[in-house]
C-alpha cells in the first residue's frame, strides 16, 4: 500500500513539471516576436525620417528654385521700354541690312549686313519672348499705330542722305530710326551711292540703339535683358567704328 501511495505522488509531481516547458516555451516566443515588432517598428521609423528627409530636401530645392526663378524673372518698365523700343528698331535695321543683298558693290558692307542679320534677328525673337513672359505687349501705347515706330524722324524735305539727323529719338524715344522717305531713297540707290548711304544710316541707327541699351543697363532691372543690352553695346559700337572707317574710303 505504501509504493502505491508513493506512485500518483510522483506523478503528480512530475505533472506540473511537465505543464511548465510548454509555458516557457511560449514566453520565450512571445519575447522574440516582441523584440521583432520592436525591431520592425524600429526600421520603420528610421525610413519614415528618411522620407521625411527627403521630402524636405525636395521641398527645399524646389523653393530655392523658385526663388532663383522669381529673380532671374523679375523686371521693370525700363526693361519693357527697353524690348518694345528694340525689337522695331532691329527690324528696321534687318530690312535696311537685306537691302544690300543685291544692291551694295562693297564687299566689306555686304558682309557687315550679313552680321546685323545674323545678330539681330535671333534678339528680335528673343525679345519678343519676353514680353510675353512679362505678360506685356510688344508695342508700347505710344508707339505709332501705322508705319515704323520712329520713321517720322526730322528728314522730311531734305534731299540729301548724309546729314540728316537720324538720332533725334521723336515722341518714341528710339534714336536712329529711318523715316519713311530715307528708306525709300536707300532702296533706290544702288552700288557706290548705295554702299555710302547705306554706312552713313546705318552709323546713325546704331547709335540710337547704343543709347537705348545703355539706358537699360542704367535703369533696367531683368538680368538678361541688361546683358543683352550690354552686347548691343559692345557689338554695334564695334560696327560703327567698322562702317566708318569705310565710309571715309567710299
């Protein structure tokens, strides 16, 4: 009776033994996958700060592009003035550089109009470009509806084409320009008499557009504009002296 007794006390006390490994096993899963979440979440956190990183980075960049955008694009009404003035008086200039193409007998002023066209037409659209960036008209309000802005410039009854005073600017403030009558005679010459008319006009027109680029380099505000300015400057100044030079040998 006693080794019986003695059996179910072993048993029963090997039982709770038993019943204690699963449990332990369990807590120990519970800890790994609890450190795993806190590992995962852990790593989560680390790409929601790199996202927030990058979305900042991409927020800075974009705003600085902006800011870069907003300045280069700035202007004034000089720089307006400035391209609503300069893309008639270079169209002028173009027709009077076509002309030579088969009236000038110097090879000097054909290749020296061949150089305005090239350089001219290009600002011509560049300019035109502008204004519409700017939201501005290419015509300025008190420009002259009918005909080249400026063409009324001080030669009416002269007969003569050196001398005449091109640059006096008129009502539109463009120095230089033709007028209407200088034009037609400059299209009726031809040869020597074309290739002197043609230096002593375009002389003068160059000098008006000198004067207007160096009043926006003064006054304008539009960093691009103002370059352009500067190498209309630098450019025609150069083509007076050139065309000059060949007047007095014509």
């Amino acid at each position: 009776m006693t080794a019986f007794t003695h059996v179910p006390r072993r048993s029963l006390h090997h039982r709770p033994l038993h019943r204690h490994r699963p449990l332990h096993r369990r807590l120990a899963l519970v800890g790994a996958v609890a450190a795993g979440g806190l590992l995962l979440a852990g790593c989560g956190g680390n790409d929601d700060t790199k996202g927030m990183d990058h979305t900042g980075a991409k927020e800075s960049t974009a705003a600085s592009e902006a800011t870069a955008s907003s300045t280069a694009g700035t202007f004034n009404d000089a720089d307006v003035s400035f391209a609503q003035m300069m893309i008639p008086h270079h169209e002028q200039a173009l027709e009077m550089a076509r002309l030579a193409d088969d009236r000038a007998s110097n090879a000097r002023i054909k290749s020296l109009a061949g150089q305005i066209e090239k350089a001219q037409d290009p600002e011509i659209v560049t300019l035109k470009s502008w204004l519409k960036e700017w939201g501005k008209p290419e015509k300025s309000s008190g420009a002259p509806s009918d005909g080249m802005p400026g063409m009324d410039h001080g030669s009416d009854g002269m007969d003569g084409m050196k001398g005449m005073d091109h640059g006096s600017g008129g009502k539109s403030g463009m120095g230089g320009m033709m007028s209407e009558q200088d034009m037609r005679k400059l299209e009726a010459a031809k040869g020597a008499a074309f290739d002197r008319a043609f230096a002593s006009m375009m002389i003068d027109h160059h000098k008006g557009a000198i004067d207007m680029a160096k009043d926006e380099k003064k006054d304008g505000r539009n960093a691009k504009a103002k370059k352009l300015a500067d190498d209309v400057v630098k450019n025609q100044s150069t083509e007076v002296t050139t065309l000059r030079t060949l007047l007095d040998r014509l």
